[in-house]
C-alpha cells in the first residue's frame, strides 16, 4: 500500500522550495478609470497595478466640484493587481459637474504612485453609449 503524505507536510515542503518573490520594480498604476452609475450616487472604479512582491496599500479620495472630500476609500495590503470597485457619493451628486478621484498606491509609508481622475458626473455606458 502507497504511504500517504500528512498534506500539512506537503504544504510546507512546497513553500520551502519556492524561489523567493522579488519585484523588478515597485508596483505602479497601470491603468484607472472611473464610470459613474446611472443614479449618479455611485462610481464603478476599475484598477489595474503592476504585478507586485510585497503587497502595496491603496487610497482612493474623491472630491466634489467645491474641492471638498465626498468620499475616501483605503484598502491595506491589496492582494490583486486588478480592482474593481464602487464608491458611494456621501454627498448630493451634482449632475454634469467636474469631480476628481485621486489614487494613491504606497506600502510602508512610501508613495509608489499617484493618480488624478478628473471627470463630469453623468452616466456613461462603459459600452460606449451616453445617457
């Protein structure tokens, strides 16, 4: 009869093994965009990170036309080099104005990159028709 291995065992033989992860280069924004929902109270956020060793943080800050905080979002240690994510207007939406969302990318209080979105708040169909 074939001796089975404790999986615990296997595991932790497979991680001693592996080559250790090591980064070309810090991880920066590849590519960001931001797609209001119909309702105008909601952003679709998608982003895209450079592949990554160690797991960077992410800070999203969006601002109203007045230049005044409508919402922020911080993720710690993101795991995935692609984000998809939906943001909620704290404040009334003002239809057709200009609104900016910053992202910023940083691990171990460094700044890796930053990003400035500035957009109108309308519907877009992100298939490429406007409402």
């Amino acid at each position: 009869m074939t001796k089975m291995q404790n999986p615990d065992e296997v595991w932790h033989e497979s991680l001693r093994e592996a080559p250790p992860r090591t980064e070309e280069h810090p991880p920066v924004i590849q590519r960001s965009e931001v797609w209001p929902y119909p309702d105008l109270l909601r952003l679709w956020v998608r982003l895209e990170i450079s592949p990554f060793a160690a797991f960077p943080n992410l800070e999203l800050t969006l601002t109203d036309p007045d230049g005044q905080v409508a919402n922020s979002m911080f993720i710690v240690e993101m795991r995935e080099v692609y984000q998809s994510l939906t943001l909620h207007l704290r404040k009334q939406p003002r239809q057709g104005e200009r609104y900016r969302l910053t992202i910023l990318l940083s691990r171990n209080e460094t700044v890796l990159d930053t990003r400035a979105l500035d957009f109108d708040l309308v519907f877009r169909d992100p298939q490429g028709e406007t409402k």
